[in-house]
C-alpha cells in the first residue's frame, strides 16, 4: 500500500509522550485548530476544486479553503475550523457543499464555501466503525484510533443531492449519510476489497456509482443489494479517479494509464494517453469535453468522451492534482504550486 504521510504525525505524538515531562511541549491537534489566513494560501498545495453555482472553490494544505467569484481572478480564504490538510470537495448546491481530509475530518457550508464547519472526524469515524461494523479487524483498528489518535485521511466526497453522499479514504475507509452528513453510517463492511486498499476517489458515471483505489481495485455501486461490488480490470496499479458519461467509463491512473468501457464497466479498453505520469484529476468543460491533468502538469482533453486524448500546449506546467473549468475559455488548476489559470487555446 501505498505510505500514509499522516503516520508521521502518530510518530511524532508517540515520541512526545515518551519525552514524558522532559520536554515542556504544549501539543495543540490540528483538529482542535482553526485555519490561519495566510496571504500566500493561493499559492500552496490545492488538492480540490469545485463548482459552488458560478463560484469556485479550492481546497489544500492546512485547512486552506478559498473560493472566487470572477473565474480565479482573485481569491478569499474561508473561515475553517480546522488546519488539517484537506483534499477533496463536492457541492449539492450552490450553496451546500462538503469537504474531506486528513485526521478523517468532513466539513461542511451551507453559503457556498464562505464558512465551515466539522460534520464528522477520525475520532467520531472510529466510534461510529466500533458500533456498526462486523468486521474484527476494523473494530481493532478502530480502538488502536481512539488511542493513538486519527491518522487516515479521507481522500474524496462525492454528494448525489442535498441528503445522499459518500466519503471515501486510506484502508477502505467509506461513510455514507443520508441526511446531509447529520449522522454517518459506516460501509467498510459493505465493500469488496478484503485486502482494505486505499479509496482514492468515488464519482458517477451516468446512472452508476464507481469507487476505485489501489491494486486496480474498482467497484460499482449495486443499489439493490446497498453495497460496492469489485470489477476486474486490465490494470493492477492504483487508479486515481473516474469519469465519464452515459455509455462511457473512463479509469485513469498510475503512469499515464487509463481504461475505458462502454459496458458499464464488463469490459476494458486501453486508452493511449502519451504520458507517463500519474493522472491525478478529471474535469469536464460545457461542450462535454473532458480533461485530464497528471502529476507532471501535462493537461488531456478528449472530445470523443474518452476514447483519444491530445495534449494542450502550455508555456509552463507544474504538478497537478485538480482540475475545473472557469467557463471563460480557460481552465483553473491546482497542485503543490497553489493556483493557476490556464488557456484552453
């Protein structure tokens, strides 16, 4: 599996209580601290990008949120109740809409991004697997939570409505709530990943529901029976994200690999990308052309839903991991650079 980088913060925890009282160290968790404003939150680590209506919103490192209301011009930090990193959002409406990270915290806003505030963290995570799981295994990791302190993050969130949504994280993490994340019902128990691969990202396709992660694992959401049923790819390295739209799934991932079905997911197609890079995000424009951007900063977009990719000329790229379309003719994206507007021609 891939590293958690937020062990680091168990380690360094666990290095304080062994200091016992040699060290004079007032420890403050970032769950317990609100975001600071900082005149250069632009300009660190985004991780997510959504549409709140007309309004853009990101979200990054420290519990950095901002959003604009003219197309990425300028910027506004949100007010935040945490400064945990924070790496995905979705948004119901255009004023109701959730964010996810790490410390398993889940935030919410009810007026478009402005302000936040905690729904749901690692410590209220454990507790909810201890009372609802079946599983020994969660329930020990659970425990060990409670003890140690959260250290899984949440690694994205996707609402259907106002009431419906998952989130989704490191070691088959998965919540869903419907009633607009009031309360919160493990389904680790509810998945096909016997292994607990990482979930890196939950999104529709059509009328499915796709959750996909590590060692190729992708599953489809079968509402009959209210659980994610695994599908057999060609690809056994992590996939990062999902997209698509009626009739085609794409999957991308690891190395510049991508995979495509129009069966709803029975069968896969290799899609030549012409990078080598991780794909790290997917957008779609107001004409149905989708892009994807990777690790590197290479920008894809395809305009036959999936099925070839050209590359967008760009004077100067750097690390990507969000993508969306400001609906001006260019694009807003989001890496470890912070953000930056980028032509589509």
């Amino acid at each position: 599996m891939k590293p958690i980088s937020l062990m680091m913060r168990a380690a360094f925890c666990a290095a304080l209580s062994f200091a016992g009282t040699a060290f004079a160290v007032d420890f403050v968790d970032v769950l317990d601290t609100p975001a600071m404003p900082s005149a250069r939150a632009e300009r660190a680590l985004v991780n997510g990008l959504a549409h709140a209506g007309t309004r853009i919103v990101a979200a990054g490192q420290r519990g950095h949120i901002l959003y604009s209301d003219d197309r990425g011009a300028h910027w506004t930090q949100a007010k935040v109740p945490v400064s945990s990193d924070l790496v995905a959002l979705s948004f119901a409406t255009e004023r109701k809409g959730w964010a996810v990270g790490h410390d398993g915290i889940v935030l919410h806003s009810e007026d478009g991004g402005a302000s936040w505030t905690r729904q749901l963290d690692g410590r209220a995570a454990a507790k909810l697997v201890i009372a609802q799981s079946s599983n020994a295994q969660l329930v020990e990791e659970a425990r060990a939570t409670l003890v140690h302190g959260p250290d899984k993050p949440f690694l994205d969130v996707w609402f259907e409505n106002e009431q419906h949504g998952f989130v989704v994280g490191a070691f088959n993490q998965v919540f869903a709530t419907d009633d607009g994340g009031k309360s919160w019902q493990s389904w680790s128990d509810k998945l096909d990943n016997p292994k607990g691969f990482h979930l890196y990202a939950v999104r529709p396709v059509g009328g499915d529901v796709f959750i996909v992660g590590e060692q190729g694992l992708v599953l489809k959401l079968d509402r009959a029976h209210g659980r994610f049923a695994a599908l057999a790819t060609p690809y056994k390295g992590s996939y990062f994200g999902v997209a698509g739209f009626d009739g085609a799934v794409l999957l991308f991932g690891l190395r510049g690999n991508a995979f495509r079905s129009s069966d709803g997911g029975a069968t896969w197609l290799k899609v030549e990308t012409g990078v080598q890079s991780g794909l790290t995000a997917a957008g779609t424009l107001a004409d149905g052309t989708l892009v994807l951007v990777s690790q590197a900063g290479q920008v894809l977009t395809s305009a036959d839903k999936g099925a070839t990719f050209a590359r967008l000329a760009q004077a100067k790229a750097g690390p990507t991991s969000a993508v969306i379309d400001a609906n001006n003719g260019t694009l807003i994206l989001g890496g470890a650079r912070g953000l930056r507007v980028q032509p589509l021609k």
